[in-house]
C-alpha cells in the first residue's frame, strides 16, 4: 500500500465515522419526541465506537502524514 493510499483510506474512514456519529447525535437528540422509538443504549454504544474509530483512522492519517515529510525531506538531500 502507498502512503497516499493509506491516507486517503483513513481520511474515509474518519468521515464514515462522521456520519456514524452524526446519525447517532441525531437519534440521541429525538429519543424524547412523541412517536420516535429508538435504543439509547444502543446509539450511546454508536458514539463511542465512532469516537475509537475516528480516532485509530486519525492515527493511521498522522503516521501517513509523517511518512510523507520524511519522505520529502529524503528527497530534498
């Protein structure tokens, strides 16, 4: 895998996990409307396993980025 692989494979993966927070934020935020069913628990279990996700994915795009500046600076002499 090249690193701009694997940085365009983390900078998707941290904006799946975007969405998956962004629908559990929203299902958290109506689990009072009259009418909306949904499992607290289980959209509570979404945020945190979002918030791993993102960042190991986060983690992956730093190393990546850090590959890259060694690369260039390699480069450069």
């Amino acid at each position: 895998m090249t690193i701009t692989a694997a940085l365009n494979t983390s900078l998707w993966g941290m904006q799946t996990e975007t969405t998956r927070l962004s629908t559990a934020a929203h299902n958290i935020a109506n689990v009072s409307t009259p009418g909306y069913s949904h499992d607290l628990t289980e959209d509570m279990l979404e945020v945190l396993q979002a918030e791993t996700g993102f960042a190991a994915n986060a983690s992956v795009f730093e190393t990546g980025a850090d590959m890259w500046d060694m690369l260039m600076t390699i480069v450069r002499d």
